[in-house]
C-alpha cells in the first residue's frame, strides 16, 4: 500500500473512532452510513492485505525464477556444453551443445536452448554419462527448464492478482472519502456550537500528508472532558470558520 493510500485509510479509522467515542451526541445521524463506513474499512483492510501477500508472493517467485535460471545455466547446461566441446571437438554435431550467446535471454528463450540442448543429448546419452553427468542428467535439465518457466507464469499471475487488489483498494478507498463527505455536514450540524468537539472533527476528517501525520492524528483524542478552547474565548467569526470547513 501507498503511502498517500495508507493515510486515507488512516483517516476513515480516525473517523469511525470519532463517531464511536462520540456516539451519544451523534446518535441521530443514520446508522446505516455509520455501518457503512464501518464496512468499507473492513474490506479495504482485507484489500490491503491481499496487495501486500501477493506482493510477497511475487518477490518469491521472482527470486524463484532467477534462482532457477542460475542453476539451469551453471549445474545443467555448462556441464552438457563442455563434455560436448571436448567429445565432439569442432564438428557440426557440437552445435546444438552450444550455450547462448548475445546477453540475458528471456525466459522462454532461454528453455528453448536448454531443450533443445537436452533433446540433442539424447544420441551421445551414452558419453555424457562416461564422462561423468549423471545416468539422469537429461531429465534434470528439462525438469529444471520447465519448472523455471512455471515459475515465471507463477509471478505473472501473482502480479495480475495484485494489480487487481490494488484496484480494488483504490475503488474502495474512494467510496470511504465519499461516506465521509456525506458525513461531514451532518456532524458539523450537531457540533457546530461547540468548538473543541468540531476542531477535533476538522482533523479527523482530512486526509493527512505523512505517515507520521497519520500517527499523530489517529492519536488524537476523540473527545477531551473539556473544550480544548473555551467558547467564550472563540471569536463568532473564527465559529463561522471551522462551520465551513
């Protein structure tokens, strides 16, 4: 999850926390879009969820991937390459024994070698194993080869599967703002006259700009025993303000 995501979604927690602890003073505002809102955390926090297990997942296979590209290159192919070199010396049968020129290959690129590098062993299956692979070597290759490749549809898939969490997140994430603005007139109608209560409201309601803004103000109490700032002391005009936002 974004950053900029994390405190949107930090922000309808600040909100729902609010109408909770201030439940009381606003019971009059429909639960149903209280429970709303309520609903729509809950399933962005299973969307948040899923996008960073599925980024994991992803990292994994990738790392699986080139774990396997690795092994196919070095313990498989090599091996096959250099007992062929010496074998068969400079004759056109060495060609298919050849390892793959012209920088990193593709996935798919790269099994088409090893596959055909394999199926080519078939004929001196009989050398190779004299000169020391093992009774089972093309197997080994063809089994690593493949599972390379799965491996790459794997993180495919995987990242497919993300992108559409992180959709999701996005949709939901603005259907929250979107019960919040229904919510902010209706709060600030029942609050409005006082104006410890509605500076803690303007806070809660806005998205905040950094994490550690998102910290402080889902620290922020839900509501103080007091006015943080005395009616009296605040002037009508600066009510009128805080009315408006």
């Amino acid at each position: 999850m974004k950053t900029t995501q994390g405190n949107m979604l930090a922000s309808l927690r600040n909100v729902q926390n609010f109408c909770q602890a201030n439940a009381a003073t606003l019971a009059s505002i429909d639960t149903a879009i209280k429970e709303r809102l309520g609903a729509a955390i809950v399933t962005l926090s299973g969307h948040a969820l899923d996008q960073n297990k599925k980024f994991i997942e992803a990292k994994g296979s990738t790392q699986t991937q080139e774990s396997l590209r690795s092994e196919l290159l070095k313990f498989h192919m090599a091996p096959i390459n250099r007992v062929a070199k010496l074998e068969l010396g400079n004759t056109p049968e060495l060609t298919p024994f050849l390892m793959p020129k012209g920088g990193r290959q593709t996935i798919e690129k790269l099994k088409s070698f090893a596959d055909g590098m394999a199926a080519a062993a078939e004929k001196y299956s009989a050398t190779f194993i004299a000169a020391g692979l093992p009774a089972d070597f093309i197997t080994q290759c063809n089994a690593v080869s493949t599972a390379m490749v799965e491996a790459q549809g794997s993180r495919a898939q995987t990242s497919a599967e993300r992108k559409g969490a992180t959709t999701s997140l996005r949709s939901m994430l603005t259907l929250g703002r979107r019960i919040v603005h229904v919510l902010d007139p209706l709060v600030q109608q029942i609050i409005h006259n006082d104006p410890g209560l509605l500076t803690i409201w303007n806070t809660v309601k806005r998205v905040p700009r950094t994490g550690s803004n998102a910290t402080a103000a889902s620290a922020a109490p839900a509501a103080p025993a007091t006015p943080a700032i005395p009616a009296a002391v605040v002037p009508a005009t600066a009510q009128l303000s805080h009315a408006s936002t």
